[in-house]
C-alpha cells in the first residue's frame, strides 16, 4: 500500500510545492512509512508541470520507491495489490510488473485493457510522456482513496492524493469517483490553459445497455460534482473499461417468498443452531454454501498469503515459537462476519504465527458512574476517567479489575465469545484478543488531531461514528491476556482484514429487512444492487484512509471479484431470507458457511452497527442521525 499524490500546474506563476503542503505530505508518510520520493516533470516548451510524490508501505516482494520512472520518462505511481488477472511471481513487486506491463501499451485500448484484467484494489496515477497524457482511476469498488481539488484560477494546479488535510475555507477535496479511468491531455489543455477530463467508464461485457446510455448517465453523475470550468468529456472512441464482477441476478422465483409471511416464518422461529442445520440438510443448499466458502477461502488466501514475511524471505530462518509476531490482524466483533473471516485465515497463515483479533470498545458512560459508587474505589473512578485506556488498566489490580466493565460493549462480549470458538477450532493457535479501550478523552482528542482529516470530505454522524471506531481497532493499541493477566500490546500487523462488503451483498442491514417488508424481493433486489454501487464513496475511500493512517493496509475478502461474481449470480433467495427472523435470515449464506468451517454460537448472533457494538455511537449525543453532518468533524482549536 501507499500513499500517493500529484500536481498539475498550467502557467503558473507559483512554485509548483506550494500547491501541496507540508500537512498534505505528512498524512502520505503515516500511509507509506518505508519509503518517500518526490519527482518534478517540466516541459517547458508546452508550459505546463507536474509533481509527483510517492510513499511506500513495503508489503510484497522487493522494497520499491515510488514514483517509478522509466527511460522513456513515463512517469507510475500505485496504490494497490494485484491479486489476480496479470502475474506476480513471489519475490516480485506488482508496482514494477505493472509498470512494465503499462510501458508495452501503445492505445488507450490497451491501457483499458490491462486495468479490466487486474483483480485487487487499485488506486493509480500515470503520466504517459510520449502523448503528454496524465491517466488516474481507482478500482470498480474504489476499495484505495483518491482524491481531487480544483484550483478556481486561471494560473491554478489540479492535484491529486490519497489523503488530504480538513480546510475550512478554499478549494475542497473530493472523492475522485470509482466510475472509471480519466485522462487528462496535458499538451491540449497546455495550449488551451485550461483543464479538461475524458472519462473512460466500466461496462458490463454482458450488458445490452447501449455504451451511448452508459456514457449519459455516467457523465451526467459525475458532472454534477465538478466545477462548472471543468468540462468532462466521453473518449471519442467510446472505449469502456471491463467490470470485473458480472451483474446482479435480478431473478425473483415464486417459490422464494415474494412477500413475508410465507409458510416457512411459520414453521421456523427459532433463532438456533439447530435450525441452520436444519436447512444444511437440503441437498441443494448445502452445495451453494460449499461453493461460497470456496471462493471466500480462495479470496481471503490471497490476502493473507501475498504479504512479506521477512523470516521467508531476508534470513530463511524461522522465529522461536514465542517469537513469532503476527503479520494479519482481523477486525474482529464476534459476528458472524469477522469469525468466518479468522477461522478462514486459520487455514492459510503459517501455524506459529499468531493472529491478531482487535476488538474496540468505546466506554460505557452511565455504567461506570454505577460501578464506582463506592466511596472506597472513588479515586480509581476518577484515575480511569481521567487517563487514557492504557495507564487506567495498567494500574488495576485484581480488588479494581471490577472498572474494567465500563469496556463490557456488546463487541467486547461477543468477541471473547467468538475468540473461544476459534480457539476450539484450532488451539494450536495464538490468537491474540487485543482489548483496545478508548476513554471519551481519548476519542476527542485523536479526532482532532487525526480522524476528522481522514473522513474529509465525508461529513456525516455515521462518517464519524465508524471512522473513529475502525481508526482506534486498526491502530491495534490495548491488552492481550497473558495467562489471565492483561498485558500491554501494539498489533504489529500490517494487514488488516475487515468484513465491509458483506452486509450490502447479503442483506445485512436492518434497513433490508424493513425495506422487504415494504417491497417485497423486488424491493429487496433494488436496494441490493444500489448497495454496491455506492460502497465507494459511502464507505471505502474511508476505511482505507483511516487504516492506512497507521502505515497498514485494509483488504476486504468479501470484495475479491470472484466473491462478488459468485454471490451476483445467485438469486437474493439463496443469500438471505427475510422471513427468517433476525440471527437467521440475514446473511443467511454467510452463516451456513459458518456452520461448515466450525462455528457455533456466532453463526446466529444478529447483525450489530460497529458503532453501536462498540458504543461510540452512546458515547457522546442520543439525539443525531446518522445522515446528519456531524458538528464534531467541523470542531478545530
């Protein structure tokens, strides 16, 4: 993973730096600690200029600094992993292949090409020396942030990053939209002196859209978030980029249960194990969920496997047991998401090398006040007020452990059950429980200083809620247990699992379900297929710039395009049925799989909101809704 960034001046009377500031240029460092480089490309004689600037997380194969410039001045920066679709030996570094692979392209067919064969998530910036071009995209999930600002002068830059810093006043960041390629002509716009974009889109190669509508509807969506100099223009050649999913099978059968109500919400009304394993019992369901986990192993194999391991690769040798650190962490609540994610993960990281489950927890206000009404523990009450998670638990001993309860979240209690179930599956594994507990003090203070410049530009109450929870998980700061007594510990992982992608495929929310009672599966499938086509720029963007703020990279197994392919092709029946009560019908695949790799109790625990599983959401206002902008994000001193 890195972080990247460019700027783009025409004419300009300005130093080309000081279009990216010094703050810009320390939020790329936070996602790219291994390696930082900068490169001006000028051509004077067509006025205009380019920075490129380049931060390197080291995950797979050779250490490579970026920006990478070749002998023909074509210029690459890469945020991204390739996990399918072009190969990457083992010891070889997906930025330089591709770049290699981008060298050979002579049309823009080609270029469109090699981008609809990549399978992972990508964020890029290109400069193409010979045609004076300038090419950017992220993937068709946008699962790797980009960003862009305009400059509303004339002599103006237009830049491009990963990350950004919260301004109250001039040209605001937004997110570059996950819809396509776009290509900026430099040499035109040069003479012209003034910006101009061509999109290239994705298109199902299955689809009987015309390309003319696409293009309509595309540019027409992302015009509106453009400034009105800013044309955007359709490729003349009407080239379109490959979507690597197939589409959504809108199938509805009479047999599924058009409306609730139907016969088997009669018969079933346990919430129980018992009951799934009633349903594995069909023949038919019990194939379909066979084929699920086999695409969802192969998908979470990828992203485990395609990492550096220094012992396999530097010195040959292999760590003492006790020495071994963990190189995967999973974003771990218990629920059925994140279990099937760990005991799938189980199966492919190496034996002696633990797994990290970070589990965060916000604490519980009024129930600490009511725990700590005894006059003999008031000077505890206050110390864990007071001081931040790690000094509070440091200095508890057994007769104060008591205080700990503040952290009992319902996350909390759902994850040391599901740690228990993993540890029944395999106990010849470490896994490490990582306790990370965050005061209100603590939670005010790290937004200020971090978390409100990574949601920018994204606003709202539920923007907070989410983004600060996955920012303290991800940051892996709190407690392992260590023969029954807790011990600091920092997750050392650089890859960070997460289970986003399985709610909006897989009826999840609990909007799906009041939507169903609504519509029926024709509403159903509606509100599905609007899911995935705005999880860019609803969650990802997001997620990965507040993981990648701690110089660690968020892969999401329930994205892989395989996964996404093999659950479009399925009717919504065969996902979920909600007319099945809840802790069965959502997810309802989700959880048989669960079954089949060995889980229990957590194969029907209801689906909970990070944020109210953690309780961020309790902790500092009952009164806002989740689309409200969030007053706290706009606070700075």
């Amino acid at each position: 993973m890195c972080g990247i960034g460019c700027v783009v001046t025409l004419c300009s009377q300005h130093a080309i730096h000081d279009f990216f500031n010094e703050d810009i240029l320390w939020c790329l460092r936070r996602r790219g600690p291994d390696s930082s480089q900068q490169l001006i490309k000028t051509a004077s004689d067509l006025s205009y200029e380019c920075l490129f600037s380049g931060h390197v997380l080291h995950l797979r194969g050779l250490m490579t600094p970026q920006p990478l410039e070749d002998a023909n001045n074509n210029i690459f920066l890469w945020n991204g992993e390739i996990f399918n679709g072009v190969r990457v030996d083992d010891l070889e570094n997906d930025t330089e292949v591709l770049f290699r692979h981008l060298a050979l392209c002579s049309s823009e067919a080609d270029i469109l090409s090699l981008f609809s064969s990549l399978r992972g998530p990508w964020s890029f910036i290109y400069y193409q020396a010979s045609r004076h071009s300038l090419w950017f995209g992220r993937d068709y999930f946008g699962r790797r942030s980009l960003l862009w600002q305009f400059n509303n002068e004339v002599d103006g830059a237009f830049c491009l990053t990963s990350v950004s810093v919260y301004s109250k006043s001039g040209n605001q960041w937004q997110e570059v939209p996950a819809c396509g390629i776009f290509k900026i002509d430099l040499k035109a716009c040069a003479t012209t002196k003034s910006l101009s974009l061509t999109l290239f889109p994705w298109k199902y190669s299955c689809t009987e859209i015309a390309v003319d509508k696409i293009f309509v509807n595309v540019l027409d969506q992302v015009s509106k978030q453009l400034p009105n100099h800013i044309p955007l223009m359709m490729n003349e050649s009407k080239l379109c980029l490959r979507a690597p999913v197939i589409p959504l099978n809108k199938t509805v059968s009479e047999a599924s249960g058009e409306c609730p109500g139907t016969n088997i919400s009669n018969i079933i009304h346990t919430v129980s194990v018992e009951t799934l394993q009633g349903l594995l019992a069909e023949e038919h369901k019990k194939k379909l969920v066979h084929q699920f986990i086999d695409v969802l192993n192969e998908a979470v194999k990828r992203r485990v496997l395609s990492l550096f391991r220094d012992e396999d690769q530097k010195t040959r040798e292999v760590p003492s047991m006790s020495n071994r650190k963990a190189h995967v962490a999973v974003l771990f609540s218990g629920g059925i998401d994140s279990m099937v994610i760990a005991a799938l993960a189980d199966k492919h990281v190496p034996l002696g090398e633990p797994i990290d489950l970070l589990n965060v927890a916000f604490m519980i206000k009024e129930q600490a006040k009511q725990k700590c009404t005894d006059k003999k523990h008031t000077n505890q009450e206050v110390q864990l007020d007071l001081l931040c998670p790690q000094e509070s638990c440091k200095d508890l001993d057994g007769k104060t452990g008591v205080h700990l309860s503040c952290f009992d979240v319902p996350d909390r209690i759902t994850g040391r059950a599901g740690l228990k179930e993993l540890e029944a599956i395999n106990p010849s594994r470490t896994w490490n429980f990582v306790e990370i507990n965050v005061t209100l003090e603590e939670l005010k203070k790290m937004r200020q200083q971090r978390i409100n410049h990574l949601i920018y530009p994204l606003d709202t109450v539920l923007d907070d809620s989410i983004g600060c929870a996955i920012w303290f998980a991800s940051r892996g700061e709190g407690f392992i247990s260590n023969h029954g007594e807790l011990k600091p510990y920092k997750s050392p992982a650089k890859v960070v699992l997460t289970g986003m992608g399985a709610d909006e495929q897989l009826a999840g929310y609990s909007r799906h379900r009041v939507c169903f009672k609504k519509y029926g599966l024709e509403g159903l499938k509606k509100e599905l297929e609007m899911e995935l086509d705005r999880i860019s720029s609803r969650n990802l963007g997001r997620d990965d710039r507040i993981i990648g703020d701690h110089g660690k990279e968020a892969r999401f197994p329930f994205l892989d395009e395989d996964v996404v392919s093999f659950l479009n092709s399925l009717p919504i029946s065969e996902k979920a049925d909600l007319t099945l009560p809840r802790g069965i019908g959502e997810k309802l695949i989700l959880r048989l799989a669960g079954m089949e790799v060995g889980l229990t109790a957590s194969t029907v625990l209801p689906k909970r909101a990070v944020q109210f599983g953690s309780r961020i959401a309790k902790l500092e206002s009952n009164s806002e809704k989740a689309s409200d902008t969030c007053s706290r994000l706009k606070l700075f001193s």
